[in-house]
C-alpha cells in the first residue's frame, strides 16, 4: 500500500508539472560563448536579444540583432516581432528575408506547447524551392537561460544551431 501510495504522489506531482508551463516572459541577450551557431559567423560586435511575451496561448517574440552578418557581409541592425498562437494551428506570417532588397518570405508557421517547451514550425519558398524552420524553446533548470534549437531545410542548405540566451539584456 505504502508503493501505492508513492506512485500516485509521484504521479500528482508529474501532472502539476505539466500543468505549470515555463515562464519565458522576459528580455534574453544570446551568449555567443554557450551558443552553437552553426555555418554562421558573425562579427565580434554582433549583439541579439528576444524579447518575449507569452500570456495564455499567445507567444509573442521580438528579436533584436545589431551588427548582424552573414557570410561576413555587414547587413543592418534589425528589429522583428512575431506573434503565435500556441494551439496548433497554422497562421500566414511574412519572414524577413534575409538580405536587404529581397522580398520577404511568406510562410505558414503554427506552435504548440510540447510538455514545458514550446515547438514551432514554418513553412513555405525561399530562394525558388521549399524550406521547412523549427524551432523549440526551453528553460534551463534554475530559468535563467533560454535554450532555442533551430533546424531548417531549405535549397540554399541545412543548418542546425543551438542558441543560448540569458535573462536581462538591451535592445535597439
């Protein structure tokens, strides 16, 4: 009886958990050190900070990037937001293309929460053919770190990365 008993505690416990979602609300400035970036390379004076607001089911992002670079040509500082439902379905968004003068590109994106993570995922053309983006979004154990993994697939090539994100920070 005494097991029993144990396991309903801990099944209680697991169900409250789950119930309790991360707080994510907050301004994070990425580590460039804990991060992996990937094929990017970016200039030693590159900053970029997520400013998040997540109330109920809406998931609301701001991204902030100064001295951003990719391929180590200078493009100029940024300033997006995006906001998401997080219940699973798909909504029409425009993603900033990457280099100035392009056309932004228009993707389908939906989220959901996945236990204490949110995952999100986009699709849509980039560059004539298809790209798939995904992204999850977690809370190191204390929550003073948000850890974001990308995976996108697209013509232009994969790319992984491992963003690394700590509370507080700046903006534009």
């Amino acid at each position: 009886m005494k097991n029993l008993w144990m396991v309903v505690v801990a099944l209680a416990c697991c169900t409250l958990a789950q119930a309790q979602k991360p707080d994510f609300n907050g301004t994070w400035k990425l580590l460039i050190s804990k991060s992996f970036m990937g094929s990017d390379h970016n200039m030693p004076n590159y900053e970029y900070t997520k400013i998040i607001t997540a109330k109920g089911n809406i998931f609301s992002v701001t991204d902030i990037q100064i001295h951003p670079s990719i391929v180590n040509i200078a493009l100029p500082d940024s300033k997006t937001t995006s906001e998401l439902r997080l219940d699973g379905t798909e909504q029409d968004e425009q993603m900033a293309s990457a280099f100035p003068g392009m056309p932004p590109v228009k993707t389908k994106v939906s989220g959901e929460w996945q236990g204490g993570t949110i995952f999100v995922q986009q699709r849509g053309q980039m560059f004539g053919g298809a790209m798939t983006l995904h992204q999850r979004y977690f809370l190191s154990e204390d929550g003073q770190q948000l850890i974001e993994l990308i995976e996108r697939h697209s013509i232009a090539g994969d790319k992984e990365q491992r963003l690394v994100f700590e509370r507080g920070g700046g903006g534009l």
